[in-house]
C-alpha cells in the first residue's frame, strides 16, 4: 500500500491520535458538489515511524469537483454499469464484526457489488470520493439495517508486509475510507519466497496485489473491480513500453474495461461461473493533478509514498522526467498521441473479433478450427492477422497474457501459405491441417508433449454455486453486454486509423509526420526514450518471478470420488462408482448372459482395475491408449474362451478372467470409444484428459456429447467398469478473445 507523507486537506486544522478500528457507529455524512449524501470524518493522525503530517493552508478557497462527477459518471455508464446494480453475494456482518456482536447484526445481510482497489493514496482516495457519491445518485444507499455504510461497495487494502509499519498504515487507511461509509477488508500478502529483491520490489508486489484482489473478490462473488489508473499512468506507461521497442497495440497503453482471470481456481463454483472480474479504469481521462483537486474538493487526506521517489525503478525516473516537461502543449500532444494508438487498438480489435466470429469454429474437445477460406490471410493487415493469431493461441494454450514477438511471424507466415499442408508448434500450441479439408482449414490445439509449459491439474471440493451465484453471474453479463453495445457504435474506417503498417520504431516519426506532436514533443520523447532504453539494456529491470502461494498440484496426485479435477485450464472431472448400472449400459452384454446384481456387483469392483480401494490419476491421452483400445476391442467375447491377457501402456500384462463381467463390458466400451474418437483429430486427441490407474492402465476417457454429422447425439466414454462413472465438461478459464476488452479512445482536452 502507499505509503510515507500523510498530507491533509485545507479544512483540517487540528492533529489527533486515531487508532484504525472500523467505526461501530454509522459515519457521519456531508453534502459534496453531487448534491447527494456522502460519508466523511474529519481527523488528522500521529505520524507513522515513516511519515510527518502537512496541513494546507486553511485560508485556501474551497474546489468544485462537479466537473469530475459528471466525468466519472459518465465513464461508468460507458463501463455499463449503474449505481443499482447488484454484483456481488449476501455477505454476513461476521466477517467485518467480532463475535461479541454477532448477536446483534446475525441477522443482517451486506450486499458488496463493486469492489475497488485501494492504497490510500491520492489516486485510489479520489477514487473512493467519486464512487461513493456516485453510488449514492438517486437512491438513499445509506440506512441503518447496513450500519451506516453505503450499499454495495468494498475497498481492498492490500498490506504488502514488506515494512514493519505496513499493518498500521493498512488500518490508519481503513479507518479512513470506512469513515466515507465504504466497507473495507484488509488482505495481507504471503511471500513464500522470502522478500522480494530490490530492483524486483514494484513488480512483485504489483502481481501479489492483482492476485489478491482477485481471490477477495471471489471470495466475497464480487464481479467488477475499479482501479485509480488515470492518464498520467498512462503516459508513464507509454514511455516504457516505448523504451521496450513495443508495438502500437502496446503503446495505447491501458484499456478502459478488460476481463481478467485467475490464475489458480477456489472451487468448482468460480469454474461454473467463469465470468472472471471486470476491470474497470474509470480514471483514465483525470490527470495526477485532478487527483489531488478531488481529494481536496471531498476534504480527504491521503498518503504519498517515498518510494515513488527512487530512481531504482523505471516508472520513477520516467515520472520525474515527465514532472519536469510540464508544459500543456507537451502534455496535450503526448496524451493525443496515446489516444492515436488506441483508436488503432480498437479497430485492429474489432476486425479481430470479426474474424474469429467469422472463420474459426470452436470444439467441445478443447481446439479450434480455423476456416482459411472464410479468413483470407492474405488481405488482412500484419497487425490484424497477428491479433487474431494471438487469440486464438491464447485461448487453446490458456495462457494469461497474450503471445507476442517472433512466434506470431512464424505463425502469420504459415497461415498465409494456402492450401496448408504442414504442421507447426509455437507458444504451446500445435497447428496442422484438419483434416479431410485439404488444406483449406487449420486444426489449433493445445501440444500435449510438454514442449511449451507443464501439465496443470487442479484439484478441489464440490461447492454448491446457489442462486445467488447465478444471479451475479448473470448481472455482470449484462453489464459487459451493455458495454459491449455502446462500444458497437464506435465503429471506425481505415482511413481514421494511425500506424497499421508502421513499424514499432517509426511509431514518434509518423505521429510527428500526420502533425499529432510537434518538434518540441518529439525531440522530448525521443530524449526520453533513449535514455530509459540505454538503461533498461545496461541493467535489464527482470519481472518477479515470485512464487504463489497457490501450488500447481503434482501430477502423481490422485483424484478421490467426489472431488473435482480442473485439467489445463480447460476440461472439469469429476468420478464416482455407482450402486448400479443403468440399462442402457447393458444392452452390450445381455448376450452373454452375466449376473449383474449386487453380488456381482462386489466381484467386479474388486476384481477389476478401477476397483473400490484404487484411486485413478488424471493425464492427457497418449498412443499407448489408442492401441491399448484396440487390443481390448478385438477379444472375442466367447463362453469358451478361458481368460485374456491384456497389455497395458507401460507394458506389463495383466491377466483377467474370462468370468469378470468387467472385460466383456471394456471390451464393448473400447469397440465404441474407437468408432467415435475417429471422428476426432489425432492431434486434437492427445490433449484430452483420461483416467488411470497406478501403474499407467488406461481406466476410462471421460464421457461427453458429440454431434455426428448426422445430427445425432453420442457419448464418447470408455470406461473398463459398467458401475463406474466419469464425467467431463469443456470449461476454458479464459474464453476465446482473452475476455472483454475496450479502449474508448479519444484525445484528452
């Protein structure tokens, strides 16, 4: 959290000793320029070990902010949402209160809608003024039966633990914002691996922030998270990305909304929902100054950390740099140019989105196919196509962040030779031709040889998701999709987009040449270009690698009955032995003339590789499996035959009795799994996930529905047990397209 210099506002006069507590009693309110009731207190505080008190100068004249709500609102109704919307769970008052109270708030329920991203700094305190008044518009949002704090709003304060004051500081900030009547919840960061280093500190903990607030918002179902970014971060961020030799599609810098996706999974519920969190920049047109003048305006104090300060970190010097060259022309051309770019990053985007809406189909098996014909490479401009690559990878790799640099050359060259007729791996994915299309389409899957990133498999407990959460789930995609519908207006021509077909070093030369900077401007971001460049390469400034304190679960880990497996971010599993086998699955063995009552039952799943007292594994399907199908399927199921050797992937044998009900029913299943996997690339086939035992025996290939071309539903489904059961649900974290995204780009006056 920030840290260091407690500034106050000008209507603060007197110094006082505050501890951080959560107010019991219902804050006091006051009237800010919304005309509406807000929450406030007045108070100064003891200086921390790092930290002194300024007053302002009491005589100062008071600032009308209503220019900034009426921005603010605005952005938040381009964002799609509004103050009554409920995007969040029922929480109950004993999180926030201790037990001695319980007795009095059990009965109370908090609805936390929006969360917002809070430091105590001027940013995330100006943040706090605007949607708590916000909030408030039209609706009195502040009653007793929710103790006085405004409904629907929850500020995350992270406390780093990387200073022995942090646990103050996180509480003098809570007290604060709660003050304001926003409900607060302070998250502490584990750091496994020790401290940061140094030169790593600010990244690392920008990453353990970013992975905390998304485990509090899922903890409490909140969908939409708001952070204080605003246009001078933006400038920062141009800076070093410009150092970086980035692109223009890095160079817009922020988007104003995104989705972002956890990294790790709770529970089968925030699987089911899959709706990740919507990241919401409602400060992108406000400048640093605009900042303090909110904060000021709403008579609030906030914290300035002396780290800023360093010149250790790029953002720093870049900062400083920019401080100094404070004219309004260099300010203005610069935020103009910026804005150029993402104007670029939203075209480039939605004929991106086009084009996977026009061309690529998605299967349930976890790949896509993309139609060459439909997709025309060859008339697609390289920034176009080299998007639209990078979704498709992102979604079949299920990769956080998009794929860059060399791998999406390799990959716009192949897709540009038509009729494709090789095969290709990159950034974890392997490409080919589908087949029967000669050529005309292209098979995408995810590479199931280890070659880009380990196996992942997550394990968890069943949770019951509940109405409610299907309620919030359904609320937030109204809310993108009324986003979604305001940004469909903006659509743009060609001719009103920059820098399609300029190279990323040309990006200030073609501003310069099309008149968007002056020379001044120019020469003054070149300088600075150079020189963060000349530094970056002396002393490359590495991204904390920091380890999670969520673990990747090991593969030799077995999955119990009942639970949950998560495979490779894609595919849910779950197994069970049922008490009895349903009709259908007899229809194979009505023949042969088995017993299938109880006490077959208890022979078979004792007998048989997938007995009760053997837990299977989970891994991706291999060769091995295919032939050991067939070797299965091709046993005669005769009353003469004595018993069956049967091979399995590792290549022991294992000998079964021609009695056991099992081999005739694996026999049968393995006959119809091999009919209907055909219908499945080979490639595609190696990534979806199996069920063995442990010593490597294939035990089932989980069931799912399949369309034939004829229209007819099948189940996919061996299993060497008629009582066991194995179900499987295509279910990708990230969605085709790395979530919602847009920019709303226009140059800041």
């Amino acid at each position: 959290m920030a840290r260091g210099l407690i500034l106050s506002s000008p209507t603060l006069t007197a110094t006082t000793c505050l501890f951080a507590s959560i107010s019991k009693t219902p804050p006091k309110s006051f009237n800010l320029s919304f005309g509406l009731k807000l929450i406030h207190h007045h108070y100064h505080l003891i200086p921390s070990p790092c930290s002194f008190s300024v007053d302002s100068s009491p005589s100062q004249c008071s600032i009308d902010i209503s220019k900034y709500t009426e921005t603010f609102s605005r952005r938040m109704a381009m964002a799609g949402l509004k103050p009554h919307h409920r995007i969040g769970q029922l929480l109950f008052v004993s999180l926030i209160f201790p037990a001695e109270k319980l007795n009095l708030f059990c009965k109370m329920q908090i609805f936390a809608q929006l969360a917002l991203g809070v430091s105590g700094g001027p940013d995330s305190m100006a943040l706090c003024v605007l949607t708590a008044g916000w909030k408030t518009a039209g609706a009195d949002a502040v009653t007793s039966e929710n103790g006085g704090f405004i409904d629907g709003l929850l500020a995350i304060i992270v406390d780093h633990g990387l200073r022995a004051e942090s646990k103050e500081e996180a509480n003098i900030v809570s007290h604060r914002v709660s003050k304001m009547g926003i409900r607060c919840e302070i998250a502490c960061c584990d750091w496994p691996s020790g401290r940061p280093k140094q030169g790593q500190l600010q990244e690392a903990a920008r990453e353990m922030r970013y992975q905390i607030f998304q485990e509090v918002c899922a903890q409490h179902r909140i969908g939409v998270l708001l952070i204080a970014q605003h246009a001078d971060d933006q400038a920062e961020l141009f800076i070093l990305r410009l150092s970086r030799n980035s692109g223009v599609l890095g160079l817009a810098g922020m988007p104003f909304t995104s989705q972002i996706f956890p990294t790790y999974t709770q529970s089968y519920r925030e699987v089911q929902a899959n709706q990740g969190i919507l990241l919401v920049r409602p400060l992108l047109e406000f400048s640093k100054e605009d900042m303090y003048k909110i904060c000021q305006g709403g008579s609030e104090n906030w914290v300035e950390d002396p780290t800023n300060q360093s010149p250790l970190y790029a953002r720093n010097r870049i900062r400083m740099v920019l401080n100094n060259l404070s004219s309004s022309a260099f300010k203005f051309e610069l935020q103009a140019l910026i804005s150029a770019c993402r104007i670029t990053r939203t075209y480039v985007d939605q004929i991106a989105y086009s084009l996977i809406r026009d061309a690529v189909v998605i299967k349930d098996h976890g790949y896509v196919v993309i139609d060459l014909q439909i997709l025309c490479p060859l008339k697609v401009e390289d920034i176009c196509l080299m998007k639209f690559l990078s979704l498709i990878l992102q979604f079949v790799s299920q990769r956080q962040r998009q794929i860059r640099g060399s791998a999406l050359k390799l990959l716009m060259d192949y897709i540009r030779t038509f009729p494709c007729k090789n095969s290709v791996t990159a950034a974890g994915c392997y490409l080919c031709p589908d087949p029967g299309s000669r050529g005309s389409r292209v098979l995408v899957c995810c590479c199931s040889n280890g070659c880009a990133f380990p196996l992942k498999i997550e394990y968890f407990e069943s949770q019951s998701q509940g109405q409610q959460g299907c309620c919030v789930a359904n609320e937030l995609e109204k809310i993108i999709e009324a986003e979604k519908s305001y940004a469909n207006h903006l659509v743009l021509d060609a001719s009103d987009v920059h820098f399609l077909d300029v190279n990323p070093e040309l990006v200030l030369t073609e501003a310069k040449r099309l008149n968007i900077i002056g020379e001044s401007t120019y020469n003054s971001i070149f300088a600075l270009q150079k020189q963060e460049t000349a530094h970056f390469r002396s002393k490359t400034e590495v991204i904390s690698d920091s380890a999670s304190k969520h673990g990747v679960t090991p593969f030799s880990k077995s999955l119990q009955p009942g639970q949950f497996c998560y495979f490779m971010d894609r595919f849910i599993l779950t197994w069970k032995l049922k008490n009895n086998i349903d009709n259908d699955k007899l229809s194979g063995l009505v023949d042969y003339e088995m017993d299938l009552g109880e006490e077959t039952r208890s022979l078979c799943c004792t007998s048989c590789v997938a007995g009760n007292n053997k837990v299977p594994e989970v891994r991706h399907m291999i060769e091995s499996d295919w032939l050991y199908l067939a070797e299965l399927s091709k046993y005669p199921l005769s009353k003469n035959f004595p018993q069956y050797e049967v091979k399995s992937v590792n290549g022991t044998k294992q000998i079964m009795d021609r009695t056991s009900p099992c081999l005739h029913y694996a026999s049968v299943s393995a006959k119809q799994a091999l009919r209907l996997l055909k219908s499945i690339p080979v490639a595609a086939r190696r990534s979806l996930p199996v069920l063995i035992n442990q010593q490597g025996q294939l035990l089932s290939i989980p069931h799912w529905d399949l369309i034939l071309h004829s229209g007819i539903f099948q189940s996919v489904n061996f299993k060497h047990c008629p009582f066991l059961m194995v179900h499987m649900e295509f279910k990708p974290k990230i969605p085709l397209g790395g979530g919602h995204t847009h920019s709303y780009s226009k140059i800041v006056t």
